[in-house]
C-alpha cells in the first residue's frame, strides 16, 4: 500500500475527482483538499465499505500571506457553492492558521498541515494543471493503512483526538481502528 494506491482511489471516485476539478478552477495558491477528504476514502476501503462515507465537509487549504482575512476564505465558499452547491466546502489559509495554536508562521500548506492533530489527517491532494493528482502528506501515509488514528507530536494536544475520535464517531464508523496516544 502507497501513495500511488491512494492516487489510483481518488482517481476511481467520481465525486472527488469533481470537487478536485471545482477547487482547482479557483486557482489558490498551494492548495489542495485535505483530511478527511483522503483520509475517509482510504479507511472506507480498507474496510471494504461498499460506499463512501458521506463528507462532514471538504477542507480546502491554500496558502496566502499576502491575504489573510477571513472574508477572503467566505468569498471562496461562495465561488465553490455556487459551482457545486452539493458539496459541503471549507475553505481555511493556512498562512494565518498557526496563530490559533500560538505557533510560528507555517512557511506553506504542508507545513501547516504537519501540525495537524491526527498524522492520519495530515494528508490532502490536489489536481494539477496537466490532470495528473499530487499527494501532499508531509507526515507520510503508512499510517493510514495501519488502522491506526494516532496522536501527531507536534500538535502536543492527545485529548483533542481523543475527543474529536469521539464526537466524529470514527471507530464506530471504521470499527478495525485503535486509536494510538
């Protein structure tokens, strides 16, 4: 199991490759869609599930220093709504997400991506102009096929996976999962 598996699943699904299609026609800057987005569709099919998960919401991160209202992210909701308004759309920068947590500035989206909670949500993709997908996971996605949800050290808060596991209802979900502190 690898990165090119992944690729080879989102290709497969017609409802992620069209709202990859859709985010891709706002043209941010270092962008993709991230965390569950990937992460649901990987433990749907190590579960053999014979359909998707439905999507809470689809996270688009982008990076713009240059921009960092929050109004700039509403204004691209609505873009996105108005191009697919069947998909539930969050649009974050991650340029100014670090101050949330107190950190440095990230230097991009996978550096902000890093300090996600879960190591198995710090994982997006994105569609590049020449159709081929890109995966941006700067923790790796080995631990994606380990049914595993597990603690990321450098978010340093245990207690929000244990309780983000909870109110998402994961395990009950994907019940092959162990959670790992």
């Amino acid at each position: 199991m690898s990165e090119q598996q992944i690729i080879e699943w989102i290709a497969q699904d017609d409802q992620r490759m069209a709202a990859l299609r859709t985010a891709r026609t706002l043209a941010l800057n270092d962008w993709c869609l991230a965390a569950g987005f990937v992460r649901n569709l990987v433990w749907d099919r190590l579960h053999k599930h014979p359909q998707n998960t439905p999507l809470n919401d689809i996270d688009v991160v982008y990076f713009n220093p240059q921009e960092l209202s929050a109004e700039a992210d509403k204004l691209y909701e609505q873009r996105l709504d108005a191009l697919a308004p069947h998909l539930p759309w969050s649009v974050k920068n991650q340029a100014r997400m670090h101050v949330k947590y107190g950190r440095e500035p990230y230097r991009s989206s996978s550096d902000a991506i890093s300090y996600w909670v879960e190591i198995e949500t710090a994982v997006g993709v994105r569609l590049n102009d020449n159709d081929k997908l890109e995966l941006v996971a700067p923790l790796g996605v080995e631990s994606l096929f380990d049914f595993t949800i597990s603690a990321n050290p450098k978010h340093g808060a245990p207690a929000v996976l244990l309780e983000r596991a909870r109110t998402k209802n994961w395990t009950g979900i994907w019940p092959s999962l162990r959670i790992k502190i």
